[in-house]
C-alpha cells in the first residue's frame, strides 16, 4: 500500500542543472578557496614584497647591485643556463625511448627518473660529496688533473640537474605515450630520416609540454635550496646562490637586503607563471589539439 | 612566436653566449680563502679590507679574500670534504684537529706556530636577556628556574655551543664541589629548559633576538654585542655570569692548500697581521677580547668585564683533545644526558 502511494506521488523529476550543489554551498566553497590561497600564498608573497621595500627604493635597488648579490643573481643564472638545456636533452631522450619503443626493464627507467623526487634534496647533495669529496676516490684524482667538482659551479650544476630530472622527462612521457608512434610510422613510411621525423614530426607535436616541462624545470633550478646548499662550500661571491644568498644575508641580521634578493628570486618565478599563462591564453587552441595542459 | 627548429637553435646560442659571460670573471689576482665560523662575519670583512690594503702597500700584489662562514663543525667538514680554504679560523682547536687528522692537510703541530695556542682573540660566554631581565638570570644556577627558557645551538654542531655546555658544566662542578652525579643532573635539567637547538650560534640569535623566543640566550660574547647592536640596545641587556669559560678560537693556515695554490706567504701574513695592533684593535671593536690587550687603547677595552674564567686547559676538562670525546663524541656526556621532548 505504501509502495504504491509513493510511486503514484512521485512526480516527474525535472532536469537537473549540471550543478547540483546550492548558491551558498558554492559560494562557502569558493570562499574557502579564496581564503586558503590568500592565507597561504598571497599574504607570504606581499610580505616578501613589504620587507623588500622596508628601506626604501634606494636600498632595495642597493642590495641588488652589491657585488656578492650580483654574483649570486650571476651564478643562478649560469646554473639554470647550463642545467635546463641539458635536462631538456636528457628529458626528450629519455621520454623518447619510453613513449616509442618496447624494451625490457621500461618500468625500472621510469622509477629511475623519479628517484629524484623521492630522495631528499639534503641526500642528493651529500651523494655528491660522497662521490666527489675530498675522501672519495674520484675527487683527489679529479683534482689532481685540475678539475674542480665540489665546492664549484660544477658541483651546484650537478645537483640542480639531479633535482630538476624528472620534470621535463615527467612532462613528456604521458603526452608521447598517449600520441603513440603512429605519426612517426607514416613519416618514416613517407621517406623521412630519423633527424628529420624528430624534428618535423615529433617535436612539434611536443613542443607545449616540452615548454611547460623547460618552465616547471627552471623554477626549480633556479629555486633549489637544500642540495646546492651541501656542494656550495658557501664562498660568498663564488659560490653562493641567490637562495642561499638569502639565507646568508637574513643571518647577517640584513632582514631588507635577504628580502630584496628574495623578492628578485619571486619576480622570476612570478615571470615564469606569466609566460606560462600567456602562452596558455595565446595559444590554447592549438595547444588543446596537441596536448591537454 | 613559433617555436621551431630556428628558435631552438638560438636558445642554445644564447644559453652557450650568457654561460660564457657568467663564468668569464675572476681569477685574475691572488685569492684567498677564509672558511670560518658564524660570528665572525663582521670581524673579518672589516679585517679583510684593511688586510687587502695593508698587502697591496707592502708588496704591490693584490689579494682578494674569499669568505665562508657556518656553524664551526660544519665549516670543518666541508673543509674535510674538499673546500679549498687558504685559512681556517674556527671556534675550536678540535674542528681544526679534525681536518688535521682526517686530510693531514694541516700539520699536527699548527697550533704552536702563532701565539697564545694560535688563538689571536679570546672569548667568554655570557647571557642575553630580555630587557630589565624580568626572569633575574645573574648566575648559571638561575637558568634552570621554573618558568625559564633557556636558547643554545646543538653542541653537536656547534663550536659556541660546546663552550656553552662546558661553561655550564664547570659552574656546577664548583657549585657541587666535584660531585659528578649533581653536575650531571644540573646539565640534563638544563636542557629541558631549550625548547629549540639551533644548527649555528647566528641561528640561535636569531631565534632568540628575532622571533623573540625564550628568556635568555647563551651566546659569545661579541654575538651578544652585535645582537644588541642590531635589535637596539632597548631590548636586550648583557648579563656576565660570575664565572664563565676562556674560549680561545684558533686560527691556522691548511699547509696542503697553500702550498698546492702557491699562496702560502699571503696565507701566513693573513694569520700574523691579526696579532699586529691594527688586527688586535678591530678584535676589540668587534667584541672579540685581544689577546695582546697591551696594544690596545685602554678605552677600548673598558667593554670586557673581568669575570673569573676556566680554560679548556684546566684538569677539569683536560684539553680539547680529552674534552671532545668525552662530552660531544657519540656516546658522550652531551647524548647521555639529553632527553629531546622530555
């Protein structure tokens, strides 16, 4: 009896908008967001910004040009010179080899590329000094030929490649497996020479991860903190990065000028996020047809 | 902007271009290389100017000093490790006893070769309180009332942190007239009052001076100077301690260094210049008791409050060499007697 009731009440259900939830569900949920991010990202952000200018333009401008910061702001940039291009030779080869081809012991490669985000920057860079310290066999044999590893730029270059691995390679090989070797097959088919199919057929059909994968990479390297620290030696004006440049300075009680670089090190970032964006709003449909970022 | 092969090529190009004019610099005059402990960064770039002057009046050549600085014990690692440094000049005879003995880059009897032990400078360690000092920390014994947070680095990374500890060790060895097991039971209530260890004396300040942390701190005393320096003498005030510990920071050229970069004779006069008058009144300046006095203006060392201090050297501690073991070794006094969270 029941039953039947129930049935002869239901009336037909109307259809439902592809959002169920109600405004204020929507709006609380919104808000949270909102809050979270300006708590955890904005607010730290502008107080960076805040601590910076705290003495003014001239000062800020002044902790710029000092000799030591401009030769972190040099180092890091040599550094991200020389380790992005390298990693985005590593990382095409890499994504290369797992996406097109079938060989034994693929999974183990790929675990392998992610090691780096699962050690420890600190182990990354005491691994270096293991290998290359001055209680190793490699680093007194190094040295003796005049080549300098560890307390060098060659070092903080290692271990920000060691870092900064996975993130190209990461970009790249869901992408390529997911395109397969189809393309490829028609353009070796068609004529083409291996160099000819990786830059006429492969790359393009790449380039948008590979440019988000050469982005995330830079904001690292040029970021990292705790691995370059164990290999830099700390010379100030040699071997200091601009992070670790930071650190120095707020210990030196210089709380504006940490600031001043610290802010310099978020512009970077900062320009790197709008590059991205931009590239994003510019090219979105053709980036939509190659890829799904 | 299309990015093909055209493109790629010239990042390239101009990666390989800005590569070059990063590293096209230095090297083209003598430098040397100062790996040294936390609180000495402003004593040595003072000192390293008037030195760069001093060398290029004496002998035409210019010197460039290159300067690293750390907790002490890491500073001698990363020596250990491959650090090129020219001179080291750290907190303690036993972070140079150990690049000694770990590279024999440094000759065993390096700490004969300058006067007074090779420690131009002597320190002590002192208290920094908050101002007024609401809690009434005078002596050692005041550190372990209740209430009381007590800001010290780890000793076990720590030069200043080790003369701390000792410090504190033989204040209650004569407080408990020898007897072992009470100083031990003072030195563990001790470090239940640190709610923080620091890696390095700067971090310690820091803590203490800047996120405002703790009652007092047990700092050098030139760290405890340029905090209230810095922060504004408004904030913070000096307390001596009745008694308190002769640390003597040794200095001393890494002979395998200087003599594989040829640098030697600058790395010396670098070490002896500390104990000429200029030297000894820029340690004054900074705090740093001259270990010459009697080259010093008498004004200039009114700041250095005689108090009553135990060396290293007494039989209580018996040198360095038995004293590290002992208290900071694995096993040792120091891993004994602190409880973490407890």
């Amino acid at each position: 009896m029941a039953l039947e009731q129930s049935f002869a009440q239901t009336p037909l259900r109307p259809l439902k908008s592809a959002v169920t939830e109600s405004l204020t569900t929507r709006i609380v949920l919104i808000a949270i967001s909102l809050l979270f991010l300006a708590l955890f990202l904005v607010t730290p952000l502008v107080m960076v910004f805040i601590q910076a200018f705290a003495g003014g333009w001239s000062t800020y401008l002044a902790s710029l040009v000092e000799p030591d910061a401009m030769a972190a702001i040099r180092l890091t940039l040599t550094v991200a010179v020389i380790s992005v291009p390298l990693n985005i030779v590593f990382g095409l080869a890499a994504a290369w080899a797992i996406a097109k081809f079938e060989f034994k012991g693929k999974a183990f490669l790929i675990t392998l590329i992610d090691l780096p985000f699962s050690v420890s920057p600190v182990i990354a860079g005491l691994v270096y000094v293991l290998l290359f310290g001055g209680g190793s066999v490699l680093g007194p044999w190094l040295k003796s030929h005049g080549i300098e590893i560890l307390f060098a730029v060659p070092g903080i270059v290692l271990a920000t490649i060691f870092v900064t691995f996975p993130f190209v390679a990461r970009e790249l090989i869901p992408l390529m497996q997911d395109q397969g070797s189809g393309d490829e097959e028609a353009a070796l088919s068609l004529g083409a020479s291996g160099w000819q199919t990786f830059w006429y057929v492969t790359l393009p059909n790449v380039k948008w991860a590979l440019l988000y994968g050469v982005l995330l990479c830079n904001a690292r390297a040029m970021g990292e903190f705790g691995a370059v620290s164990v290999v830099s030696g700390h010379i100030r004006g040699l071997t200091n990065t601009m992070p670790l440049h930071v650190e120095i300075l707020y210990n030196e009680y210089n709380a504006v000028g940490a600031f001043a670089v610290a802010s310099l090190l978020a512009l970077l970032a900062l320009v790197t996020l709008v590059l991205k964006s931009f590239l994003e709003f510019r090219y979105g449909d053709e980036m939509a047809a190659t890829a799904k970022h | 902007m299309r990015l093909n092969r055209r493109t790629l090529f010239l990042t390239a190009v101009l990666a390989g271009a800005a590569q070059f004019g990063g590293l096209g610099f230095a090297f083209a005059q003598t430098t040397l290389l100062n790996v040294s402990y936390d609180p000495t960064r402003e004593l040595y770039k003072d000192y390293n100017a008037v030195f760069a002057s001093k060398w290029k009046a004496d002998t035409g050549e210019d010197v460039s000093i290159q300067a690293s600085h750390g907790g002490s014990g890491k500073q001698a690692r990363s020596v250990i490790d491959g650090l090129e440094a020219d001179v080291v000049t750290l907190a303690l005879e036993s972070d140079i006893n150990a690049i000694a003995e770990a590279t024999k880059k440094i000759n065993p009897d390096w700490r004969t070769r300058l006067p007074n032990n090779s420690s131009p400078y002597t320190s002590t360690i002192v208290f920094l309180v908050r101002k007024g000092n609401p809690k009434a920390i005078n002596d050692w014994g005041d550190l372990v009332k209740d209430g009381v947070e007590v800001i010290t680095p780890n000793p076990k990374t720590s030069g200043g942190a080790r003369w701390n500890y000792l410090a504190a060790w033989a204040w209650a060895n004569d407080k408990f007239g020898g007897d072992e097991a009470k100083t031990r039971d003072y030195i563990a209530e001790l470090f239940k009052h640190v709610p923080i260890l620091d890696t390095g004396a700067r971090g310690s300040t820091v803590t203490f001076a800047q996120r405002q942390l703790g009652d007092v701190l047990l700092a050098w005393e030139n760290e405890a100077y340029l905090a209230a320096d810095e922060f504004g003498a408004d904030q913070f005030d000096i307390v001596f301690p009745p008694q308190s510990i002769l640390a003597e920071p040794p200095v001393a050229v890494v002979d395998a260094n200087v003599d594989a970069k040829g640098t030697r004779k600058v790395a010396e006069a670098y070490l002896e210049y500390l104990y000429s008058e200029e030297g000894q009144r820029l340690a004054a300046k900074h705090h740093y008791r001259p270990s010459k006095p009697d080259l010093v203006p008498a004004e200039e060392l009114k700041q250095f409050t005689q108090i009553k201090l135990i060396s290293i050297d007494d039989p209580l501690f018996g040198g360095w060499a038995k004293a590290q073991p002992t208290h900071f070794g694995d096993g040792g006094t120091f891993d004994q007697l602190y409880k973490p969270g407890k």
